[in-house]
C-alpha cells in the first residue's frame, strides 16, 4: 500500500487517500499502518483506511445506492432475515438505478458471484424474480447476457479468421515480418479479413494481398 501510494504521488503530485478492501477477513472500518523503523529509531508510520466487507452490516448499506447494494452481498445480515427476499432486492436496487446499463450488468454480475443462496433458496429466487415487479432486472441481465454472447462470438469468429490468414500468410510466402503480423491482428472487422483471404488465393506476393 505505501509503494503503491508513493508511485500515485510521484506521477500525479496529488493527495492520495489508500484504502484497502477486503472481500473475505478483514476488521470492518478501521485504520491500519505500515512502520519503518532504523537502528532502533522510527523513520515514519503510514497510515491507510481498511474496510472488512464480511464484517459490516449490510443493512446500513443496502438503501446507499447501487454499489452499496451490489456490496451487500459481501456483507452479514441481521438474524432471521429472508436471504432470498434479500439479494432480490439487491438486484432490483441496482437494475432500477440510474447507472448506465453496462454498470449495471456489473454490479449484478457482483451480486451473483457472492450469492450465498443455497440451491432450494436460489429456486425459490428464480420464482420471486419472476413477477412483475422485477421485469426491470430481468431485462437488463437479459439485455447484456445477448450483447456479451454476441461480442465473444463476434471475437472468436475475428481471432479464427486472423489466425487462418496469417498461417496461409507464413505457408505460401514463408515468415512473416513483425509488421505484417501487428497488421494483421489489428483488424477488426470480419469483413476485412474476409477481403484479404479472398485476394491471397489469387496472389502472388504479400502487396497483392494488400499487406
């Protein structure tokens, strides 16, 4: 923390507050510091904020906004509170804020990740979340789980065709330089490769292809 600290101040020449988080351990709110001592004498003490996840109440977090609800998760709840009614109302927290989709997709995603529902509560979840009342959550987790299937099939299909040319590259006019590599590999349209493999089953050198 203090390397990290005296880094950010070298490169910015501003105030930095450090604070570490714990997502498991930790002893709530409080202070630690890091000590540098010399010939028996103290050099100087650094001090920074650390926050215990696990050791805050969620309850008064839960109602800050949507991070404090995506935390929340991370956080203990009061004795004999609904953990089901609970992290459904994490989510529809954060669905229903006013964060751009993207953020809130993450913070679901944190929601999720640190459930502690157990198999027959998550059952139960996935029928409360189904009503009305909950239609907002579903359809931003619905909206981005399409967007991100789309964009990692969109990114296999690059890196396949890329991988495909470059090897038909290397056999038909032997190694390639770095620079028709990096190239290559920057292309990020699937049409554009295709407009390159459709040149090299005709090509003669590396210019013909258009490289």
């Amino acid at each position: 923390m203090f390397e990290y600290s005296a880094l950010l101040w070298l490169r910015d020449r501003a105030p930095i507050f450090p604070v570490v988080l714990y997502l498991q351990g930790g002893k709530g709110l409080t202070d630690e510091e890091y000590q540098l001592s010399l010939f028996g004498r103290e050099l100087f003490r650094f001090r920074y904020a650390s926050v215990g996840l696990a050791r805050l109440r969620a309850e008064e977090y839960f109602r800050r906004g949507p991070l404090g609800a995506a935390l929340a998760a991370l956080m203990g709840w009061r004795k004999g509170a609904d953990p089901v009614v609970l992290e459904a109302d994490m989510q529809r927290r954060v669905a229903e804020s006013g964060l751009d989709d993207l953020r809130k997709f993450l913070l679901l995603d944190v929601i999720e990740t640190y459930s502690k529902l157990s198999e027959a509560e998550r059952a139960r979840f996935e029928k409360l979340v189904s009503r009305k009342e909950y239609r907002t959550m579903q359809e931003v987790k619905e909206t981005w789980s399409d967007r991100m299937r789309e964009k990692f099939l969109r990114e296999g299909l690059i890196e396949g065709k890329c991988e495909t040319l470059l090897r038909q590259l290397a056999v038909k006019f032997g190694p390639l330089s770095p620079e028709v590599i990096a190239k290559v590999k920057a292309v990020q349209s699937t049409a554009e490769l295709d407009a390159y493999l459709d040149r090299f089953v005709a090509a003669e050198s590396l210019e013909d292809v258009g490289l």
